[in-house]
C-alpha cells in the first residue's frame, strides 16, 4: 500500500430534488462550488441529506471519490454525461488517492478540519435511478469503485486545492479494498470476517452485518439496496 498523497479538486454540495421515474427526493446531483465550505460533524451545511436513515449522519459526514474512477467508467459506459465530478454524489473529489490507499480510520488533515476514514460506500438502487442504467449500483459493488465516507473530527474549512495530509493510521492492514473484499467477494472468510468484527472504529452497521454473518454463515440479501 502506497502513501496516501492527495489533492483536493472540487468540494460538492447538492439540495434535494425529484429524481428518476419514481420521483424519490435525492440529493445525490452534488455540483462545485467556488471557495471555501465549513465542514460540521454531519457534513456541510449547504448539502442536503434526503433520507438520513441510510445517508449522512457523524459516520458518513462526507462523500469522499476518486476523478481516476471516471475515466475507468467512460471506458466502460462511453462518455455519459453524468460521469464526471459530482455523478456518484460525492462532496470531496480527488486526484491521487484511491481505496486501495486508504485504510479504515485512517486521519487525515484536510484544510482546517480533522476526517477520519470511516467505511466504504455500499452503493444503492439511487445510482440506477440516476444513470438510467439498470444495474448501475451492482456494477460499482462489483468493481469496488466505491468511494468512502468520513468522520468530521475537527470542524473546519475546506476548498479546491488543499492536500490530503496522513496524520495517523489505526488499521493499516484494513484498506478499503480489503473491506471490499471481504464485504462482497471473499464474503463467508471467518478469519476476515472476525478479524474485521474487532476493528474498535468499525460502524456499528457493519459490525452487526459482519457478526450476523459468523453466527448464521449466510451473507445478507443485497436485492433491496441494489434494485429497490
């Protein structure tokens, strides 16, 4: 695992609106802004969360993905015009840091706040909805392009151009690739799955999935999420 080595390109931030066929409120159209935003414990107050039963809150304050994963995607899908900063939702875009670099509870200093790497993205039917692709979100699960969320230890400013700088790691071993791994491809490993279940900064979600899963040595449906 290399370094964490960062730039911040755009900070996003997006309000609710009707969105696909069924016209669910989603602030997933997430757009740059100009300047500087204070980052709270929930995030930035100039973004809405449309449905805070499974989006925002302290674990996931902030929608962290990489600009690398667009150009993968237009390989793949052509040049769709919603594949570009903003497409998947996230608040902070970056260049130069990926899931496989970044582990869980990882800290980083980012312009004047404290974040601490919290979980993956587990992506949901909204992605279908917003691409108009059917299984858009089981394509992201598959891939592991997911992006990442963060805690907001320390409120602050945020903008274009600041740098990811490492501060401390609590789980190196734990990369968010290896999460990936063990959540959807190697997914009844119980070495992994126990190891991972001792993790002290592990969401309390997570925990409960992962501690389901060793008890009944069955993974969880995924239809719901993926296709609503």
């Amino acid at each position: 695992m290399k370094h964490p080595n960062g730039s911040l390109l755009h900070v996003l931030v997006g309000r609710s609106a009707p969105l696909g066929e069924r016209q669910v409120p989603s602030a997933i159209d997430k757009r740059p802004v100009a300047g500087a935003l204070q980052a709270y414990r929930n995030g930035f107050a100039e973004d809405d969360q449309a449905d805070r039963r499974v989006h925002g809150g302290p674990d996931k304050a902030l929608h962290h993905y990489p600009v690398e994963h667009y150009a993968m995607w237009r390989q793949e899908e052509g040049e769709h015009p919603l594949l570009r900063p903003g497409g998947f939702g996230e608040n902070l875009s970056s260049l130069g840091i990926m899931e496989e670099d970044v582990a869980l509870g990882d800290v980083f200093r980012l312009g004047g706040a404290l974040l601490e790497v919290s979980q993956s993205r587990q992506p949901c039917w909204k992605l279908n909805a917003r691409f108009g692709l059917r299984k858009m979100a089981l394509r992201v699960q598959e891939t592991g392009r997911t992006g990442w969320y963060y805690r907001v230890l320390e409120e602050g400013m945020i903008r274009a151009g600041d740098q990811f700088q490492l501060l401390e790691r609590r789980s190196p071993e734990w990369t968010l690739r290896r999460v990936w791994n063990v959540l959807y491809v190697d997914s009844l490993n119980r070495d992994e799955l126990s190891e991972m279940a001792a993790l002290p900064h592990l969401p309390e979600g997570w925990q409960r999935a992962v501690l389901r899963r060793l008890e009944v040595g069955v993974v969880e449906d995924w239809s719901s999420r993926l296709n609503g």
